[in-house]
C-alpha cells in the first residue's frame, strides 16, 4: 500500500497481468462484500493519471492534469466490459452486449506518438498532442480486441487461484501450469498458509 495526497492508504499499481487490459481489469481491485461497492480504486487525485502513465499508455513525462473525474468515469466503465467479456471467455459463454461496447471503442483512433529528443539527445516517445481519453479508451479497448482474437494468447487466459484474488492473468510459463497472479503476492500468501497449517498441526501433535 502507499497513500495519496490526502494520505489515505491506495493500492499499488501492478502491471503484471501481461496485457494492458488485464491491467486495467486488475485496477478494480478484490472483490468486497454482496452489496458493498467500496472506494473506486482508480478516483483521486492523480490515480488514473499513474495508472495511465505506468501502463505505457502515455508516455514518461506526458502531463496528466486532464484526467479528470469523467475520465475515471469511462475508464472505469471500459473496465467494467473487458471484465465481462474476459471471463465470459473463461466460462465458455458470450458476453454480446458488452462485446460491442468495446468493439465501438476499439474503433476510434488510438494516440499518436511520434519520435523527439530528449534533453541528452537521444529519441524517447511523446504525443503528437494533448492527451485525449478516447484515444486513450481505443487503445485499451484494442488490446482488448487483439487479445479476444488471439487464438493463442486467449488459450493463455488465467484466474489466480489464490485465496480472494480474482484477477486474470496471461499464463506464459513453461508447461502452462502457472496458479497464480503473481509468485511473489498470492503464490507467497499461499506458501506462508501452508506453513502456518503444517506448524498448527505439528504443536497439535
């Protein structure tokens, strides 16, 4: 956890899903309890600015003070279809309606970037313009997309297994037989339980 300028406790960032749009699937956060929404992970001052930036959707440097409380609004619901389509995927089902949101903003176009120097000479990515959040939309919503059709990377789909981590996941390791988001979050918290009911049942003993 870090905190914000306020100093209330956020998430960290990860970006270890394998695809920007599992990123941002990720960014929704655990699920709480029937009923009980909590705190938009993504609202607050500067949190999809980050998360934008950390993603490689704009590039180091790019200004953020655009993104505002609309901006999270559409990225939050871009998130909500991805989800739907994504493990609907995973269930062997369709998710038609959700499909052609995203599909409708797969179809704008993405941010132009172009080649510039940087105060050492060498070439870094910049925009050709100001950010614009559908372009930015098109660009996760195409990773979508690109992702759906894949029929390969769709066979790589993962849910972690782990205990209330419902994040997916592109699973790349050899053999295929990956169970978790991450080693080193959920394949610990796992590794550690064990070792507690292993320690539990041997004072039991």
């Amino acid at each position: 956890m870090t905190t914000d300028a306020t100093g209330t406790a956020v998430p960290e960032w990860r970006f270890d899903a394998g695809r920007t749009c599992l990123d941002l699937m990720a960014t929704a956060g655990p699920p709480g309890p029937p009923g009980d929404m909590g705190p938009e992970p993504l609202a607050g001052a500067g949190r999809l600015g980050e998360w934008l930036l950390g993603a490689g959707l704009l590039p180091d440097g790019t200004p953020v003070g655009c993104v505002d409380g609309c901006w999270v609004d559409r990225f939050t619901a871009l998130r909500g279809w991805i989800d739907q389509v994504v493990r609907a995927q995973l269930a062997g089902r369709g998710a038609e309606a959700a499909l052609e949101r995203v599909n409708a903003l797969a179809s704008a176009p993405p941010p132009v970037v172009r080649a510039v120097r940087d105060g050492n000479g060498a070439l870094v990515r910049a925009l050709a313009a100001a950010p614009e959040c559908g372009a930015l939309l098109a660009a996760v919503a195409r990773d979508t997309v690109e992702l759906l059709t894949d029929p390969a990377a769709r066979g790589r789909l993962r849910q972690c297994q782990g205990v209330s981590c419902s994040r997916v996941y592109l699973d790349t390791s050899r053999g295929r037989r990956r169970r978790w988001c991450s080693s080193e979050v959920c394949g610990n918290r796992e590794r550690v339980a064990r070792h507690r009911r292993r320690t539990a049942a041997l004072s039991r003993a």
